[in-house]
C-alpha cells in the first residue's frame, strides 16, 4: 500500500488583536496579515499571524476584538532582513467568520522527519525533543516546521529517524526568547507545533 498524502490543516478560534495590513503581492493577488490571540487552558495566550488572502478580506474583514474561527494551514518562508526571527511561520486562511466558540487551536499534520534532535531536560526535568516536519505542500512546494513533543511522546519521537513518515496532532504556539547581540539584547518570537498526540506511519507504508 501506498504511504498516505502529507496533510496540513488547522483550526484557531481567538481574538483579533490587530488590523489587517498589506504583507505581499502574490500571482496578482493582495494577503494581508493579522494577529489572532489565543487562549490556552492554563490562561497563557499564543498570538499567531494570520495571513489572509485579498478575495477573504473583500468578504469579512476582522475588526480588532472580534472573535473568530479561522481555518486554513501553516507555511513557512525564511527571513533574510536580518530582522526578527530568521524561520517566519503563518496562518493562510482559507476561511474566516465570526464565532462565539470558545477558544480553539486544532493543528494536524502528516509528514516526514528532516530533522532530530536528542531527548534533553529542561530546568524542571521534563524531557523534550524537538524535530522538524517535511509536509508537502501542492505543485512541488514544501513548509518545513518546526515541532516539540514532550514527556513519552519525547522518548517515543527519539525512538524514530530521520525519514520517519507521522501524523501529529497539538497546536501551534508563540513563545518569546531574547536574542544575545555583542552589543545589545533583542526579544524576540517563535512559533513550533506543540505535539499532544503522535502517530507513526508503518514501515510497510513507507517503502
């Protein structure tokens, strides 16, 4: 049997924290980019950049502290300004609407590992690792993203190689570090899928 199709999906439901504004010109088609502020259980929030095609803004465009469903799925493009977080990852919208929802970050991907990091500790002496994901997007493109597992689910990803075909389920979160310059400090934002369910694919598949 064949190996299943690499998939990229997500579901955010949150507070818009900011006006849409103008980000690109793609295939003569406007995308503007918007934070959404997303709640997690234990309070903290994730504010994640949505990034909206033209044709959706035409049909509702968010205003600051509506809440919203957005589905769509990530992408990911590489920073050369020298400014700000070298990796850059998005939202694209697909579709946008009002809700009354509680908040909600569903992510879902199906891909293949490019990279894999070692089991460490943290300060605490919770275990983590942290790998990165191939999914392959339509007409040859891929999104490499950035992804962390914890706990058993650690020890299980540690367990697997590079080359390893998985679906993960968890959410995408925003976690702010400082950046260290000879001469100055700079904060900084990341973003990385947080694993809550791992899923490897069968060798057999894989061949």
């Amino acid at each position: 049997m064949e190996a299943e199709k690499d998939l990229n999906q997500i579901i955010l439901r949150g507070t818009v924290g900011g006006p849409p504004a103008f980000s690109h010109l793609s295939h003569q088609e406007r995308f503007y980019l918007f934070p959404l502020s997303v709640e997690r259980l234990s309070g903290n929030r994730d504010v994640l950049n949505i990034q909206l095609p033209g044709k959706l803004l035409d049909k509702m465009a968010p205003e600051v502290g509506e809440e919203v469903e957005v589905r769509g799925s990530l992408r990911t493009f590489n920073n050369r300004s020298g400014v700000g977080a070298r990796l850059v990852i998005t939202v694209l919208a697909e579709a946008v609407a009002p809700t009354g929802e509680p908040h909600a970050n569903l992510l879902t991907l199906r891909g293949t590992i490019c990279r894999l990091g070692e089991v460490r500790r943290t300060p605490l002496g919770r275990e983590i690792c942290d790998f990165t994901l191939a999914v392959n997007r339509r007409y040859g493109r891929s999104d490499y993203l950035p992804c962390i597992a914890w706990g058993s689910l650690a020890q299980r990803c540690a367990g697997l190689g590079v080359g390893s075909r998985l679906t993960l389920e968890g959410r995408l979160q925003s976690r702010g570090y400082t950046k260290q310059f000879p001469d100055h400090a700079e904060e900084r934002v990341a973003y990385e899928c947080s694993a809550m369910a791992l899923e490897p694919e069968p060798a057999w598949a894989q061949r």
